[in-house]
C-alpha cells in the first residue's frame, strides 16, 4: 500500500529534509508540499492524502487552523512536525497521531511511519468489514443479522442464533 503524503511548512529547508528522511521508505509517496495553512487546507481537500506532516507555526493558518479547515472530510493522519516542545499536548488534543521535533530524527521518524501503517492497514480492515456487512445485508439478510460486530482488527464476529 501507498501512504499518499502532503508536508506543509513555510520553511523551504525544512520540506527537504523532511523528504530526504522520507526517501528509505518505499510506501511513502510524497504527493504534494505546501508552504502555507490555506495551500494546504486547499491540496488536503483536493488531494486527500493519508498523511500529513504538517508545521504548526505558519504565517495565515498555523497547523491547528489546517486540522480545523478539514474537518468537513474525512481527515487524513497527522503529524506534528516543529521546532517548540509546547505545542505537544495541543498537538495531541488536536487527535495528532504523533509529534516530532526538528530536526527530525531518523529513528522516532521510522517509529512514526510504522504508526501510520498500523493505523492505515486499521482503517482498511474496518472499511472491508463495513463493506462485507453491506453487501451482505443485500444479498442474504438473515446471514446478516448473524454478524455481532468486529474484534479488535475488525474481522467480523458471527453470532449463532441458536445462542441469542
């Protein structure tokens, strides 16, 4: 699976490495940059990547103002990526998925990118289900209503009627 990814920062330097970090990882496609909140709010709507390293301090909208401008879709994952530890608990509360310092380490990036695989590979697995159930509902309702949710990787858990 392709991760389609967006970074966004005013600073040009910081975009490149930012991509420079990102090239040992093949699933990581670099779809677009932006070097401002209301670019970005623009490319995520249109794009609509799976990720988003995204600067929190940015002339016009900082990274608080872009996560706030999308949320009328389906936002993508995003990571915090800044030069000031204090932003990390608003980063959090902004359902950021992690938080990393500049310059980026090597290491905690790996960690993330394994993060957002996780959470990708999630998102799809609960989509198929959702999917499955849809089709099935169609097609065959009383197998249906044997379904009694997911387990925790949201494989779907049948129910037997006989116990119900």
């Amino acid at each position: 699976m392709t991760i389609k990814t967006i970074i966004v920062d005013d600073e040009k330097l910081a975009i490149q490495g930012l991509q420079l970090r990102l090239e040992p990882f093949e699933d990581v496609e670099i779809i677009d940059t932006c070097s401002n909140g209301r670019e970005a709010i623009r490319k995520i709507k249109t794009l609509r990547p799976d990720l988003v390293f995204l600067d929190i301090q940015m002339p016009g909208f900082d990274g608080f103002g872009v996560v706030q401008g999308v949320m009328d879709i389906e936002p993508p994952l995003f990571v915090f990526v800044t030069a000031f530890q204090e932003h990390a608990i608003r980063a959090f509360q902004a359902n950021a998925l992690h938080y990393l310092m500049k310059p980026v380490d090597e290491d905690k990036l790996a960690d993330v990118i394994e993060r957002v695989r996780q959470r990708l590979a999630e998102k799809k697995s609960t989509e198929e289900a959702e999917k499955l159930k849809s089709v099935l509902s169609e097609v065959a309702p009383e197998a249906a209503e044997t379904l009694a949710g997911e387990d925790a990787d949201g494989t779907p858990i049948l129910r037997d009627p006989a116990y119900q």
